[in-house]
C-alpha cells in the first residue's frame, strides 16, 4: 500500500500542478508534453521498484539484507502482494475502486502506527519511498539532460542525409535546423541554403544571418517564391512546433504550403524536432484548435486603415477582417522523414515512439478529484 | 516531296461551325510563297461568346488578305477610345518584340537592315509585296546577334522573310502551297525565331546592343545610334560572378535547323553584356552577390539609375519626351501592373507618333519602325517588358509596315493613332468587360472568393458583382515586398465589400473557408502554364489541394507562343534590397549588416509559372476555356489580330 500510495499520490501531485500549467497555454503542446512524460516515469519507476520488490520477495527468505523484510515479512508480503496486484494489473473498474479505499486506508495506516512496529513500518514506507523519489528524480535528471542534448544528437545525423552540392530549403528559423546544418558543415559537406523569411515574425532574416556567419552559401528569398525555387531544391528541413500521435506536424504558418510544393516537385520532407515536441494527442481539427491567431498589427498598419474600420455601412459588423496565423498542420503524408534524437523514423513510426514515452492513462492530464 | 502532297481544300471535318461563317473568299491565284505547309487550312473556330451586344463580332478568321483592310471585326477604326487612363505609356522598345509574323521591320539586332523594304530574294517569294522584305545580307546576320544567338542566322531570317510573307498573305488558305524542305525549314525557323523574339521579360538588353551594331548598315542607322552614342562611358562595375561562356548555350551552326526557341539576351555571357552596355541608355551597374542561379537574367542595382536618367532628359533628342517619362515611371515603379504599362507605352507611342515627321529621303515605314524599335529598347533598360506590352509592339509595328506606300504622311500617321487607340479599346478595354461579364456568371451568393496580389480585372469583377448585388466574402492574399493587396484591399473596403486579409504564408488556413479562386495573370503561355505575379503558383496550388476551383482571369492579347516549364528559365528580377528591410518594422533590420556579405544573396522575384493542372479554367474575351486551349486561341486569333 505505501507504494501505491506513493506513486499515487506522487501522480496526483503532478496532475494537479501539470493541469494548471497547460491550462496557462494550451497551444503549447510541449508543457503537456513534458508534464505526460514525468507522469509516465512515475510510473514506470513505481513498476519497476515494484516488479524488483516482488523479486525480492520471492528471494526474502534467504536475504540477509533489508532488515524490514525480515522484521515483517508478513507484513511486508501483504504490502508487496497488494501493490503489485495495484500496479501490475492492468487498469479496470475494480482496480481503480480498488484505489481509492487504498489511499483511504493508507492514512490511518500510518496514524495508527505509534509502536516499534510503526515505527518500522514508516521507515519502510519513507525509505522505499524516498527510493520511489529518488529513482523519478533520477529520472527526471536523464530527460532534463536529453532536452538539453537534442540538438546534438540530431545533429549528429546531418552528415548522413546531406551530402556535397545540395541544395537545402527552409522557412523561417529554427534552432534545431540551424545546429543540424552547422554540424554538416563542421564535416566540410558543400551545400546552398535557401532560407524563405517566414513573415509575418520574418525570423528567416535572422537565420540567413546566422548561417552567413560560419560561411554557408545563403539565399533569401520571399515567402510567395518558395513554389518557384523549389524545383531546384534537393531537401526541405524544417522544424516542428510539435509532432502530433499520427504524424502529423505542428509548424510555424506557411509551411504546409511548403511541403505541397515539395511533394509536387518530389522533393524530401524532413521534419527535425526534439523528442520532446512528441504530442500524444491525436489532432482534431488542428487549424483552429492548435492555432493562435496573434495581433493583426504585423500585416496592416492600423494608421493607413483606420478609415476603412468604418462599423456603420454593415450594420455594425466590421467590412475588414485580418487574419495572423501562427501555426499551420502539415498531414503525415507528406513528410517524409522525422530526424529526432532518437534517429530518424517515418510517420507511421510515430505512434511507437509515443507508446515508448508516454502512458495511456495520462493522456488527459486531470487533477484527480479526491473522494 | 511536294509533289506527293495535293492542296488540300477540304474542310477540316472536325471542326464543327456552330456559328455561321461566311464563305472564304478564294485567294487570288498568285505564286504564293513558300508556305509553310504545317497545318490543316485554318477554319474559323466559333468560340460561342454570350449575348452581349457589342460591335466585337466574334472573331472569325479570314482568309482572305487585304493589305489594307483586314477586317478582323466590325470594330470602327475611328471609333473613340472609352476611358483609357490618361497615362504617359512607356515606350517599351520591345526589340524583343521581333514582328516577325510579318512584314514588319525586323528588330535591327537580328541584323536586318532597320525597317529597310528589300523584295525578298527568296526563290518563289513574290507575290504581294510585304511591306518589310528584307533582302539579309549573309554576312549581316553572321555578325548581327550580338546578345542573341540567332539559330540559323541567314536561313531563318529568310525563312523568317518568307514566314511573313507568308503570314502577310493572310494565312493559309484554302490552298496549300508546296514548299520545299528547305525552305519549310526555313519558314519554321523564320516563326520560331519570331515567336520566341516577341516577348520576354527577362530583359532583351540585346536590343541595345543589336541595334547598334546593325543599324550601322542601314540607313535609320542615326536614329537609333544617337542614344547609344549618348551614353558616356558606361559605368561598368565589373561584373561580380565571371561568367565562363557558356558552350551549351551558343548554338552551333548546326543547330539553326533543329527546333530552337530564340534565346534571348544572355546576361551570363560576359561579352554581351559587355557590348550590350556599350550601347545601352541607360546606366545600369550589376547587383553585387547574384544569385548563381538567375545568371541568365539581368540583375542590376537599383536606384541608380533614375538619377541618372534624369540628369539625361533634356540630352536624349531622339527619345520623345513622353517616352521618356514613361520609361521614369516604369523605372520608379509609378506605373505598374500588365494593363496599365501596355496601356501607358501605347499612348506615348501614339503621342510620339502624332509628333514625328519624316526626314527627307527617308521612307516613313522603316524611319517610323527604327524610332519605335529604338523607344522599345529604352524601355527595355528601365524595366524588362511584359509578355502584353511585347504583343502591342509587335501589333504596332505591324500596322506600321502595312501602312500602303501610296498615304500621305498625315493619313498615316492618323491611322497609326486610330490603330492604337482600336487596340487599347478593344483588346483590353472591351476585353476586360467581357472578362467581367464571364466571371461574374461564376459567382453565387454566399461565396467566398479568394484572390491573391492585386489584379485589374479580377478588382473590376468584384466591384461589378458587388454591385450587381451578389453576397459574398473576398479574401485578400498578400505577400512581400510589393505588398500590392494592401492598395486593393483599401479599395474594395471602401466600395463596401466585405474582406479578410491575410499574408500567403496563412492560405492554408484561410483556404477551408474559400469557395472559388480567382487570380489575374501576366500572360498564359502556350503550355498553358500561368505567367504572373510570384505567389500566384503557391496559391493556386493550395487551392487545388483543397479542391477549390481556380479561374484566371485574363485577356486574350495576354497570350503568348512562348512555353515555360518553370520559373527559373525566364523571369524578372527585382530589386533585392527590399527584401532585407521591411517596410513599416524597422526592428527588423537583421540583414542590413551583412548585406555585402560574399555568401548572402538576396533573391526577389517577380513572376512565377503556375503549372496548368492547378488552373480549372480561364477567362479570357474569347469565353472560358481551359488551359489546353491557350494555344489554340493563339493560333487562330493571333493571326487576326496581326492582321488588323
């Protein structure tokens, strides 16, 4: 019972802060992200413990260490046997009314402790769930570090894909590009680099300044051009804003029309992106639902169109309409290729990854209502 | 071989008339030229145009050939111009304009004698006299092409001669004529070379640089120097990419009899463009970093030369004034769109027209013809030509050349005027109310129309639909650096429609909501490939991957023989300092650091093609076709309209 206690309320814990946090910005899927992997490690870590305890178990007769096995076996073996009916098994109804008497249980439990064995047992409970703890925090260490190291274990796959005299389209700037043609690069591989400035935030401009600088042969051009250039690409990399569970791709706007031209032309599609970008939703609707629609002020000057706001001719409703975007969906289908730092993987590949990171139960991050 | 061949004069069983059609009337049996035997006789295709009254008759071919009527249509050549704007028209010297398809003066850089009237030497080739038959001095043409390769330099311009005289014949008539191979390849050359030589953007700075050198041989050889002779020591900054000479693009000798488009000016080959400033008015110094891929075209700085030209005006005697200002506008951008810069040259044209005079000794047709090909490649320096201003020059100088020895100079110069007032009228005027009409059938109420850039006609459609009272959305799609959706969306706003506006990055997004497309067009090429504004292909490709209908709108003069597969192999380079600063964000000046960084390029297109598969029909004043009978249109009405 400690140990589902543990997790559980561990897990609650997480639920409670990870709602509230993707409630804050839910077009940023990757805070959904992160908060469904450390749930997932919570549990995968409490599975483990779990499945290693009832080895031990299975063993604690001729274990000399872990004097609480021997001081309550008995006890211990209830707990054990009880928490890996709890964890091991997969989730139905009666698990999960299961739960809830457990934790409810669990509390007068341990007030009740007050004698040696009490004592005993919360020192059971605290070291194994300091070990719970510390094994997640462990864990939550290693994906910190992964986040920080993408971009070099991405990068570490440019030299396989570009090679001498190619020719690379992207659109507007990201830093997960910009490290992997930096790497190739480092590898003395020749290439040219189109960069499509990605209005309205233009953040091409600033990375056709940065590849400028370490001395790769740049292009800009404008949005509008891309479908002109693109028969002389030989590769479109962009980044992504998030990789949805179908493959699918959340972008900066302007990149589905990106990857129409290359499929018209036949040109590959790459889509590089940290593993942490991987959503475990599945897109519905993703123009409207996963978009942001940012101020109109980077289109239209509102001085120049003051005059034309005029809400009297229609009865009130106003004649002029801006629209500002800041994602676009691009569907599986046309990508070609994902470069994670896990290596590179197609589109139908994805859900696979997800099954890897992420647990089914998380998938919506809701702060349990206690009983 | 020939005489396997029996003139034909069977009607095409596969056409079928839909519209009655008045009888050919039998060409007169003279010996006809070397015909180019290529095609069944053309009959007249009914493309069945709407009840609209209008004095247009649908345009039915004619066979017969009258030097000095062709009457295509019924339209009254003195019939008053409806509301053409009152702009200075830029004489755009379309030397690329090569009128070939008749008589007309050859551009001098293919190294005819300028305008000269020589009858053809070409065995079998008399008969009517064109206008401008021209004897080519072998030799001439061998040197002639400075900046272009001329495939087949003697053979085609004799074939070329042949060609238009042929053509001048009034077309194939009911009877074919046996030609040998040589001279049908000849012939074949002779169009091609015309077709290709008629129109490009890219910029045929070769004009300059060819009408220099040939003109030296004729007579009008004054006139077209002195601008050239004006130009002080061309401001030449080296050009930055040396430019090996490309073997592949000169063609050998051998390859004048094989199917060759004309190339144009090559701005990758170093000599030319050396030659070509020599000649050129204008001062132009090369764009530092340019893109390798548009070696082939013209990139220049810009911004120097306005100054300079200004500081010229009151030195070029031979340029018009009016043409000159023109060339300003065009230079600064004052004017801009395909209509209006058609529009605008050919009213300067006309002015110059009205304000010239013969010089003694000289004949008007080829004096005339030397002056409009010199104001053509002025233009030409202060911006490439459109595909629609080249087809008006070409128009132009045909009538110049058709203009019978026997008028006095004033009743030519006033039909010269009354031809270009017909052509502004009907070929874009009432073309364009046609066009109206058409698209305004294929608009329903509750529609969502989504248009891209700024278009003319397509402004004109929805304003007219607006005020016929059909509801609908417009949606404006709009992109750097012109920025041309702005002034029209201020337009429409305040005409009352109701509009979105969005940059083409976000017409994915907007596409769910569109119900049809409609975009304008610089020209439609013969491939049926769509010749406009860059953008104009990313849109119509979403379009179509959303399954949205697609209609350009765009009138018939806009037309062109020429075939394009994509956008790099002709096209119009603007400047590229704007694409580093954006206008209206000065913190966005990322790039004005590195801007003479050797690896940064700056790449600003004007034009793209849109490949014809995303394109569901156009509209044109012939009706609504689609994109397949682009070149049909070109083939049958085409001639005509050399003809009026």
């Amino acid at each position: 019972m400690p140990y589902t206690n543990q997790a559980a309320s561990l897990i609650d814990a997480v639920r409670a802060v990870g709602e509230q946090m993707i409630a804050a910005n839910p077009v940023e899927l990757a805070v959904g992200n992160i908060v469904r992997r450390v749930l997932h490690i919570i549990r995968e870590e409490d599975l483990s413990s779990t499945t290693t305890a009832i080895e031990g178990l299975g063993l604690s007769d001729d274990d000399v260490d872990g004097d609480e096995n021997e001081d309550h076996p008995a006890l211990s073996a209830a707990v054990l046997a009880a928490a890996a009916r709890s964890t091991l098994r997969a989730p139905s109804l009666q698990t999960l009314l299961e739960d809830i008497p457990v934790s409810a249980a669990a509390p007068p439990n341990s007030s009740s402790g007050g004698d040696s064995e009490g004592r005993s047992k919360s020192a059971e409970k605290s070291s194994r769930s300091r070990k719970l703890k510390h094994d997640v925090i462990e864990a939550m260490n290693e994906l910190i570090q992964d986040i920080d190291t993408c971009h070099e274990q991405i990068s570490e796959q440019a030299v396989e894909h570009i090679h001498q005299n190619e020719v690379i389209l992207t659109l507007g700037r990201s830093r997960t590009v910009k490290e992997f043609l930096y790497a190739a690069k480092e590898k003395k591989r020749s290439f040219r680099v189109f960069v499509a400035e990605g209005a309205p935030r233009y953040q091409g401009h600033v990375l056709a300044k940065e590849l400028v600088a370490k001395g790769l042969q740049t292009t800009v051009i404008t949005d509008s051009a891309v479908f002109a250039m693109i028969s002389r690409v030989n590769m479109v990399i962009v980044g992504a804003h998030a990789i949805m569970a179908n493959g699918g791709v959340v972008a900066p706007v302007g990149i589905n029309m990106v990857a129409l031209a290359a499929q018209k032309h036949a040109v590959p599609f790459v889509v590089v992106a940290g593993s942490h970008k991987l959503c475990p939703l599945y897109p519905h609707n993703p123009e409207v639902l996963l978009n942001e629609l940012k101020s109109p002020s980077d289109l239209l000057d509102f001085g120049e169109f003051s005059d034309c706001m005029d809400f009297g001719i229609q009865g009130g409703s106003p004649l002029l309409h801006v629209v500002n975007p800041t994602f676009d969906y691009i569907p599986p289908k046309l990508v070609s290729l994902f470069i994670t730092d896990t290596g590179g993987h197609n589109p139908s590949y994805i859900y696979r990854l997800i099954a890897d990171y992420y647990s089914a139960d998380d998938l919506v991050v809701q702060g349990k209502s206690t009983s | 071989m020939d005489h396997r061949r029996v003139p034909r004069a069977v009607i095409d069983p596969k056409v079928r008339q839909v519209l009655v059609v008045t009888p050919p009337i039998p060409r007169p049996s003279h010996p006809r030229p070397a015909r180019l035997r290529r095609r069944p006789p053309l009959r007249p295709i009914p493309v069945p145009t709407p009840t609209l009254t209008l004095t247009l008759t649908s345009p039915l071919r004619r066979r017969r050939r009258d030097a000095a009527l062709v009457p295509v249509g019924s339209y009254n050549p003195s019939e008053p111009l409806l509301g053409t704007p009152p702009m200075t028209s830029p004489s755009s010297r379309a030397d690329a304009d090569l009128n070939f398809s008749d008589d007309a003066p050859s551009p001098p850089w293919i190294g005819r004698t300028g305008g000269g009237k020589v009858a053809s030497s070409f065995p079998g080739s008399s008969g009517e006299m064109m206008a401008a038959a021209k004897n080519l001095p072998k030799s001439d043409l061998t040197t002639a092409s400075v900046v272009k390769t001329l495939p087949g330099v003697s053979e085609t311009n004799k074939g070329a001669l042949v060609e238009m005289q042929a053509d001048g014949i009034g077309a194939t008539g009911s009877q074919k004529q046996k030609t040998t191979k040589a001279e049908r390849r000849a012939i074949q050359e002779a169009q091609r070379a015309a077709k290709a030589a008629a129109k490009e953007a890219g910029g045929v700075k070769s004009a300059a640089a060819s009408t220099g050198e040939v003109l030296a041989a004729s007579k009008q050889a004054k006139a077209v120097k002195s601008p050239s002779q004006k130009k002080d020591g061309p401001q030449v900054t080296a050009p930055v990419s040396s430019s090996e000479k490309k073997v592949g693009d000169r063609l050998p000798e051998k390859d004048r009899k094989k199917d060759v488009p004309h190339p144009r000016m090559q701005f990758d080959d170093i000599n030319r463009v050396e030659k070509a400033k020599r000649r050129a008015v204008v001062n132009q110094s090369e764009a530092r970093n340019r893109v390798e891929l548009f070696r082939h075209l013209p990139q220049y700085e810009h911004g120097t030369q306005l100054p300079d030209l200004e500081a010229k005006f009151f030195h070029l005697d031979p340029l018009h004034p009016s043409v000159y200002k023109v060339g300003l506008q065009y230079l600064s951008g004052d004017i801009h769109g395909g209509n209006a810069r058609c529009i605008a040259m050919l009213l300067a044209f006309r002015e110059a027209i009205n304000d010239y005079s013969t010089p003694p000794k000289k004949s008007l047709v080829r004096d005339l013809t030397a002056k409009v090909s010199s104001y053509v490649s002025f233009l030409i320096e202060c911006r490439p030509l459109s595909i629609s201003m080249g087809n008006a020059i070409r128009f132009l100088k045909n009538r110049i050349a058709k203009l019978p020895h026997t008028m006095s100079e004033l009743e030519a110069k006033s039909s010269l005027q009354s031809d270009i007032d017909r052509f502004i009228n009907e070929k874009i005027v009432l073309a364009d109310k046609i066009i109206v009409r058409h698209a305004f059938a294929k608009i329903r109420d509750g529609d969502v129309l989504l248009t891209y850039g700024s278009s003319s006609v397509v402004e004109m459609m929805l304003v007219y639909a607006h005020e016929q009272g059909k509801q609908f959305r417009v949606v404006i799609v709009d992109s750097r650096p012109k920025l041309e959706g702005q002034a029209l969306l201020h337009r429409l706003v305040k005409k009352g429609l109701n509009c979105t506006y969005t940059h083409i990055n976000a017409v994915s997004y907007i596409m769910h909501e569109v119900t049809r497309v409609f975009l304008g067009a610089s020209s439609i090429l013969s491939n049926g490939t769509v010749y406009s504004r860059v953008g104009t292909a990313c849109v119509a490709m979403v379009a179509h991957s959303f399954r949205v209908p697609v209609l350009i709108c765009c009138e018939a003069y806009k037309f062109h023989e020429r075939v394009q597969l994509d956008s790099i192999c002709s096209n119009e380079l603007g400047d590229p300092d704007v694409i580093a600063k954006v206008s209206g964000r000065k913190d966005l000046n990322h790039l004005s650091n590195c801007v003479d960084n050797e690896n940064l390029q700056l790449l600003n297109l004007m034009y793209d093609v849109t490949p014809s598969d995303y394109v569901s029909m156009i509209i044109t004043d012939y009706g609504m076709l689609p994109p397949t009978s682009v070149p049909v249109i070109v083939r049958e009405y085409r001639r005509e309209q050399l003809w009026i």
